[in-house]
C-alpha cells in the first residue's frame, strides 16, 4: 500500500476526495495545505477537523503557502464552496496541532524517507508542489507519481475561457511543476465535468452512519446548490475525488495520451491555461517530444459508483 501524500485546499470536493481516500484504505501519511477555494490556514483546519471526525486524527496536517507565488491571495470561492470552504458546514473543533514544518518540507521530508514509493495527489494550486520542488531539486526522482487535478486539455476553462481554477490561482508555482522532470498524471476539466453525483447519491452520502461522511453530505448540498445554477439541475460535478480515485489505481483511464504540458504564466489572455500538446492524437502525425504527462481525458463509466463505494466504506472503517 504505497504511502500518500495530499496536498489540498479543503475545499468540499476536497473533503470529498479525503473521505474516499481514508475510506478506500489509502496509506495517508501527511496532508498539506494550500489556499485556494479558502485560505491555507482555514483548509488545514477543515482537513484536521475532517480527520479527526472520521477517527483518522492522527495523520499530520502541514500548513503551506498562503499566497500564489507572485501575487497576493485572491480570496477564495466563497460563492462555490461558502466563506469556510466547507459550504458553511462547523465541524466539531478537534483542537489539534499542525505539523511542526511546512507543508513543502513535509512532502521533501516523505520523498526522502521512501524513495520511489510516495503518492503525490494535488488537488489544489500548485503552489506548494513548486515550493518543495526549490527546497529539493531532486524530488521527481524520489517520488513514484505525481497527480494533479488541474487543467483544460481541450475543454473550457471554468475560471477564464482558457483555465481552470486551480492552475489560474497560481500560474507561475504550476508552470514550474510541469517544467520538471516527473511522471505527472494531469486530470483536467475534460474528465471532471463529465462524472457526476446525483441527488440520490447525495442521499446515499447523507444517510451514511459515519459522521465525517454526513458531514461531506451536508458540505455536498452546498456545492449542489451552486451546480444547479450551470447546469439546471441539483447535482455536482467531480474534480478531486476522481484525480484522487484515478491516483490510487482504483479508477482507470480510458483515454490518456501522452503529452507536453506547459502553463501559460503571462498576463494576456492565455493566463492559466495547460496547453497540452496533443498533436500525437492526429493520425499520422509525428509523435511531439519532451511529453512526461499522461493527460486523462477520458475515465471508466464506474467512476461515481467507485467514489461512492469507497467513501461510504469509511462507516465501515472507523
Ligand atoms: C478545482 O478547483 C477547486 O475549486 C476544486 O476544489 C478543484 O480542485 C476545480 O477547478
Ligand atoms: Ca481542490
């Protein structure tokens, strides 16, 4: 069971996708935190919060970079996931303490006390990721993956036209992650808004015997709430869970083509924006070099069913 790192910025799919990891049995050894939907701080504390709820309280949380690497914070989502991150939703107050280092140095710390083995999932801006990746240029050869949710192949942006929520919060921290020399799993807008969880399976959530998972339920309406105004209907769509799903093994990709990746940092319109060099898929084209990312554009049917399944296994777990 290879050992995990998360690094996130809860978030509710955020919250979503810790529940399904701790609930499919992943070896979490340490959660990093970044702003993004809410600030670092407020995201560390949702994530401790969440742990300890679903009696995982002794993984470590560290605290990462509250500001984008060359602009200030911009604020958050408060529209898409309420002032707190978490739709509003107060979790008991576990009380406990941050990890004594930041969240770069935790994810160097990992890296190096198992070379090789460590899962890294982002789920978030990349700002922390770009940090450790300064404190340690050698980290892509001490890690096993690197998954990113994050991006727009060839869909829409959800922020701009051209970029993704994540990748647009800090541009320069991403352009410098995927300039590095790792396996990267990028899984981007052209997957993510295609699998979505329902009013019933929100229900099936709600009705869980484990507090941290009605807890992610009642986070989940919030996000509900916010779909219904893009797609007319109560329902949500399912970014980080489903990177985190797919990071584990337990969701395939159907389509994953190989690519360049390289962020858009400038200031035009562009800012953002993944541009993956897909031409490989044009028949007969010569295959680009330089690609190091699989770009998944495409998962299993099963995917909400595998979100489900392992997230209400944590009633079972705790
Ligand atoms: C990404 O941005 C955040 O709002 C979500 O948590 C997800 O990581 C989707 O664009
Ligand atoms: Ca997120």
């Amino acid at each position: 069971n290879a050992p995990v790192f998360l690094d996130c910025d809860t978030g509710i799919d955020d919250a979503l996708a810790l529940a399904y990891l701790l609930g499919s049995g992943a070896n979490l050894v340490g959660v990093g935190s970044v702003s993004g939907n809410t600030d670092a701080l407020q995201g560390a504390t949702n994530t401790q919060n969440l742990l300890a709820l679903a009696g995982h309280g002794h993984v470590p949380v560290a605290l990462g970079h509250h500001h984008p690497q060359a602009r200030p914070y911009g604020g958050g989502a408060p529209h898409v996931h309420g002032q707190n991150g978490i739709g509003e939703v107060e979790l008991p107050d576990a009380g406990l303490e941050l990890a004594p280092e930041s969240a770069p140095e935790m994810l160097v710390r990992l890296a190096r006390a198992t070379p090789g083995q460590l899962r890294v999932i982002a789920i978030g801006p990349l700002t922390n990721i770009a940090a450790a990746l300064r404190l340690d240029p050698e980290l892509p050869g001490l890690i096993r993956e690197l998954t990113i949710m994050g991006g727009a192949a060839m869909a829409p942006g959800n922020i701009t036209p051209a970029s993704e929520a994540n990748i647009h919060n800090d541009p320069e921290a991403a352009a410098e992650v995927f300039a590095a020399d790792w396996e990267i799993v990028l899984v981007p807008l052209d997957v993510t808004m295609s699998h979505v969880l329902e009013e019933a399976d929100l229900e099936r959530l709600q009705a869980s015997e484990s507090p941290a998972v009605q807890a992610v339920g009642s986070m989940l309406g919030y996000y509900f709430d916010f779909y219904k105004g893009v797609f007319g209907r109560r329902c949500s769509v399912m970014h980080d869970p489903l990177a985190a799903a797919i990071a584990v093994g337990r969701v395939q990709a159907t389509s994953a083509p190989y690519a360049r990746v390289v962020v858009d940092a400038t200031d035009g319109p562009g800012r953002g924006q993944t541009i993956c060099d897909l031409r490989g898929l044009y028949k007969g084209y010569p295959k680009p070099s330089g690609a190091h990312c699989r770009v998944v554009l495409e998962a299993g049917e099963g995917a909400i069913d595998e979100i489900l399944r392992g997230t209400l296994a944590l009633a079972d777990a705790s």
